[in-house]
C-alpha cells in the first residue's frame, strides 16, 4: 500500500531530477555520552513522495495545522520505537525538546523534524556497551547514527557497530572513572546497608573479638 | 629594437609593478570587496551587509535551493551587468583559480537543470513558490567590514553551493562549505564536465591504491545515505572510522593528501597552502572512510559515500539518490570542526 502510494505521487511529480529527498524518511540520529548520561538528537526529515504518510500521522485532528499537543504526541511515539540499552538494562529517553517545520514545508519535502533527547546512564563497569535500534516508520526509513568525540577524557569510543541500514547501532566504550554499583544505591539501599553494619558491629563483630581474646589468653 | 621610455613613466610603470606584486592576497581581497560595496546603492548596502556576528545570516546557507530554504543578501538576478562583475570580481579574489571555476561548474550546472525543468523550478519546485534553479539565484553578503587586520565573512551560495569564507589578516578560512552537483556530470558547448571531477577520481584511485586488509578496515560496512554533518550540524565532531593514515604509506598518503587538496585549495592559492600544513602536520590522525560500490563507470562520478576526518578537518562527499542517478546528483561538505566560521582566532 505505501509503496503503491509512494509511486503514485512519484508518477504524478513526473519529473526524473528532484531538488530533495524523495521517497525516503531520513532520520539521523547524533548520540552524546557522558558521565551517567546520554544526550541525543534527532534530525527527522521526510521525502516529499512520503511527506502525506507522516502528515496523516502528526496532524491527526486533520486540521492543516500542527499543534503543540501534536507535536508532543509524534515526538513520544518515535522516542516509543527506540529501544534503548545500556549493558543490556533497558532505557527509557526522555524528550528534551522538539522542533516542527509547518505542514506546508513537510509537504515539499522542506521540512526538518529536530529532536532531542536524554537517559540516565546507570553505575557500571570500565567496558560498556550501549545499544539503540530505531524501528520508526521503518518501511520508508533512511537510518543515519553517529556519536560524537567524548568531551570527558575519562570515556573513550571503543567500537561502533550497525547493520547494514543502521537501525541497529552498538557502541562500545570505555569509562575509565567508572563508578562501583554500590555508590549508585538509592538512599533506603544504603540506610539498609548502614543499619547491618552497625548491628553486625554490636552483635558480631564483639562476640568473635572475645573469642579470638579468649583462645589468646588459653594458649 | 629598443624601447625608449620618458624616466617618469618608466618609474611609474615600475612602482605600479612592484606595489601590485607587493599587495598581499587579503589587501586585494579588500580592494574587491569595497568595489564591489561601492557598485551598490544605499538599500542594496543594507541588503548585502551583516554584521559579523549575526548568527543567523552565517547559517543561513543549504544544499536546497532558494525556494526552499531563503537565503539572504543580493542575488545575481537582481545585480546590473556592473555589479554582478564586481561580485564575481571579489568571489575570485577569494578563490583560486580552480575554486573559482569549479564554483562556475556548479552554477552551470544548475542553469541547465533550470533550462531542463523550466523556468519557475517546475514540478517538484514546492509550494514556496519563485524560481528554483538557475545562476541568478546565488546569493552574495559580507559579515563585518572587509578589512586586511579585523575578521569579517564572504557568503557566497545557493543550490549545491555554500562557501563561508572567513578572512583573518593573511588567512582565508574556507569552513564551513559544501559543494554539490546537479546534473554532476553535463555537456555545455560540445566540452564534458564534472564539477566534483577530481573529488570523485581522486578518492576513487586512492581506494585503489589501497591493500585488501587496507580496504577491510576503510569500508563501512552500512549505508550512508546523506551528509551525516550538513547544514544545521555545526560544532559537532563525530568519531572517526575507516583506516587511519597512520597505516597507509607514503605513496598513499600523498594521495590522501590529494583528494584533501580538493577542497582546501578552493580557496586562495596562499590561504590554502597554510590550511594544507595545518592538515598535513595532522596526517597521522586523519581518517579516511567508504561505503558503497568500488566501482565507477567510466567517464562518470562516484556512487560510493566517503569521508575524511582528521583533528581540523571533515570532508564528506555523498551521492544522492533522489529519483535518479546518484552520479548525477552529489553533496559534499568541508568543515573544520574546531573552526568553523573562524571562530578559533575570533576567540583568541
């Protein structure tokens, strides 16, 4: 059906040389990381055969104009098809902001969709290992991934992986201040912890002192 | 047979040689940009003049054309025969010679694509409306006061055409800019032409330079189907891929450099020569990078994407396919990620 959709608008453009994308969602994604976070953006832009396709989908109401609650709803739903990990631990990205061209400009195939988004990166080891597959519109989609030169000289790019149309991406870098999980714990964890230790300190830790002191004075 | 001439002139004619010879690029650049200035009235001043640190008119550029993304300063349509010659005039005082005609190419280039669409940019020209394609349709504007000591901007683009070129006492700083072709390869008066010729044969033979493990670690192994640092992206620097001209010999790092060359050299002969032992002090961290086919048929462009990424440096080179062929239709991208727009020595 898209493809059949697709076509038609190509015969009707009629025209073999095009100033712009065509038939294709672009959807270039630039990831940053840093210590405990990952900031991304997202620069979405829709081929003019296909522009109809996300039209449908983001001026839902049909009204010609895309509102702000709009513009909200379409950004969730493509932060929806991300999936997210880092060493196999889901995320889950927080939209940071979103910027909409007009309907007219997304119709001539002018329009730029820009997103941005973060995660919290959890506590974890010197070797990590973050993933991310965008299955946004993925019959019509261009994948574009890319992460930038670490600003903290602490975190180093090891290895970065994709399939062939780059929905699939795995980066693999190195923290090289990378923090135990106990300094992660949230503060009931670590009131828990504290209490043990005190009553592992009054009870225990005296008893096993006498002992040893006890077994000394024998010998 | 001599020539005898009165003293007075031959003292003149000498002092007018040598005060020719002596005037450094950027004087003569000057020069050009206030002729051309003063060519124009009062209201198309305003037009052509920015200030030098009007963020939005410096990235007011696009590979789109004008009906798609605005541009602003005064385009050539609306120059008379005079002006449009004294623009032309200071768009080559900043070039070398073959930037210059490689700029020409690409305006070319685009005139047919107006010829073969019609006038009006046709179908696929987009609600904006207005005219599409055609060499009227670049635009030209100065940001700050052209000066030989402070900096100031040359902008000069429009379809396919984006040069930034920052001019800093003796330099001439050519990031960011992006060159593009549609039709990349044409026919104009019996005389085939390529406007990213050597860009596309250049690499082509370096990747064939290279050994088999040499190539393993250039290829991308994905798809890349667009500019990854076009307009819109600047001050980002991306991680780097490929093979590392740490591990190519000299033989194919003299050809990298070449391909490099491409896009350095647009700008002034002496300008680019700094700009290439900047880039050739950072050969060993320099990157090159391919995907797609290893192949090309003869006689036309590159259908592969390819980058090339040093410490200052970014080339991109991206076939397009936009309901044609990719041959005949290609972005390119030149920055200098820690200078873009010269801003390295506006900060010192």
């Amino acid at each position: 059906m898209i493809a059949r959709l697709i076509a038609a608008i190509l015969i009707l453009a009629g025209t073999p040389a095009f100033a712009h994308r065509l038939d294709e969602y672009l959807q270039g994604t630039i990831i940053s990381i840093e210590k405990g976070r990952l900031q991304a953006q997202m620069t979405l832009t829709p081929g003019v055969a296909v522009s109809p396709l996300l039209i449908a989908s983001i001026d839902t109401d049909s009204n010609g104009v895309i509102s702000q609650t709009e513009q909200l709803e379409y950004a969730r739903s493509v932060l929806q098809d991300l999936s997210l990990t880092i060493d196999g631990r889901h995320l889950t990205p927080q939209l940071v902001s979103e910027q909409f061209p007009t309907l007219d400009e997304l119709k001539d195939g002018r329009g730029e969709i820009q997103l941005e988004f973060k995660a919290d990166l959890p506590g974890g080891g010197r070797n990590r290992k973050l993933t991310l597959e965008n299955h946004h519109q993925s019959a019509i989609a261009a994948y574009q991934v890319n992460c930038t030169v670490p600003r903290d000289p602490n975190i180093r790019i090891a290895r970065q992986n994709r399939n062939y149309s780059q929905s699939s991406y795995v980066l693999e870098y190195v923290q090289t201040n990378a923090e135990s999980a106990s300094v992660e714990m949230s503060p009931v964890a670590v009131l828990m912890f504290l209490s043990l230790a005190v009553l592992w300190l009054r009870h225990v830790w005296p008893t096993n002192v006498m002992r040893r002191f006890a077994h000394w004075r024998r010998n | 047979m001599t020539i005898r001439l009165p003293f007075w002139m031959a003292t003149l004619t000498v002092f007018s040689m040598s005060s020719a010879m002596a005037q450094t690029p950027t004087a003569r650049i000057v020069s050009s940009a206030n002729s051309f200035l003063s060519t124009l009235d009062q209201k198309q001043r305003e037009r052509a003049l920015f200030a030098f640190d009007d963020e939005e008119q410096r990235v007011r550029w696009s590979n789109l054309p004008i009906s798609i993304v605005r541009r602003a300063g005064l385009n050539m349509g609306e120059l008379s025969p005079a002006q449009r010659a004294a623009a032309f005039s200071l768009v080559s005082a900043v070039l070398s010679k073959k930037g210059f005609e490689k700029v020409q190419q690409i305006m070319d280039g685009d005139e047919l694509l107006k010829t073969n669409q019609g006038k009006g940019g046709g179908k696929g020209g987009g609600k904006g409306g207005g005219a599409m394609f055609g060499k009227d349709l670049y635009y030209i504007s100065i940001l700050g006061t052209p000066s030989e000591k402070n900096l100031w901007m040359l902008q000069f683009g429009g379809h396919h055409l984006a040069l930034n070129i920052t001019i800093a006492g003796e330099r001439g700083i050519l990031t960011p800019s992006l060159t593009g072709a549609q039709p990349a390869v044409y026919t104009i008066d019996g005389k085939t032409v390529r406007p990213l010729r050597q860009e596309s044969d250049k690499a082509l033979a370096l990747f064939n330079a290279l050994e088999e493990n040499q190539r393993k670690q250039a290829i991308l192994t994905y798809r890349v189907s667009d500019l990854v640092l076009g307009p819109g992206q600047d001050g980002k620097t991306i991680q780097p891929e490929g093979l590392k001209a740490s591990s190519m010999n000299e033989k194919q790092r003299a050809m990298l450099l070449d391909v490099i060359a491409e896009w350095a050299g647009i700008v002034h002969d002496s300008a680019a020569a700094t700009r290439m032992a900047e880039l050739k002090a950072d050969l060993n961290d320099t990157w090159f990078a391919w995907s797609g086919p290893t192949t090309v048929t003869s006689g036309s462009n590159l259908t592969a994407y390819y980058r090339i990424q040093g410490p200052h440096l970014v080339i991109e080179y991206a076939p397009q396919q936009m309901g044609g062929d990719p041959a005949m239709h290609i972005h390119a991208m030149y920055r200098d990620p820690t200078n873009d727009y010269g801003r390295k020595p506006a900060t010192k």
